[in-house]
C-alpha cells in the first residue's frame, strides 16, 4: 500500500496525488472500497490521505490498453 491523497471524481476517474508526486487516475475502484469511501459523491473526502493498494488491468484485446483499479482504502 502506498500513501495518496484524493483529489477529485470527475466523470467517472478518480484523481489521487501520491507521496512520491505524482498523480495517478483510477478508472475502477472496488465495490467494497466505495461501499465504505462515497468518493463519488462525498466531497469531505476530497484532500483527504489514505493508503491505497491497486492493480493494473490489462484488456486482453490490446494488451495496451491499461485500467487502474482500487483494490483497497485505509485513511490515515
């Protein structure tokens, strides 16, 4: 897990600044994870730390075409 503050939904991406500086977009995040985080729609959360695990989803199709998936959320 590594440390990122979330920064903005905005059409369907989930917009996250890491420790390192760089900013990542989520295309997916786990039913279970927004199930405890509303990051759709709960704007409290923006600026907010958390440790966040994720993979990379590989489309069998175009093996260039890369998903990031939330797997998990913890705050800090």
């Amino acid at each position: 897990m590594i440390e990122a503050v979330f920064i903005s939904y905005k059409d369907g991406y989930f917009k996250f600044l890491f420790e390192t500086g760089e900013e990542m977009v989520f295309e997916e995040v786990h039913p279970r994870a927004l199930k405890q985080y509303d990051l759709k729609n709960d704007k409290s959360l923006i600026g907010k730390s958390f440790l966040v695990s994720f993979i990379e989803v590989i489309e069998d199709a175009d093996e260039d075409f890369v998903i990031y998936r939330i797997e998990s959320l913890k705050p800090l």
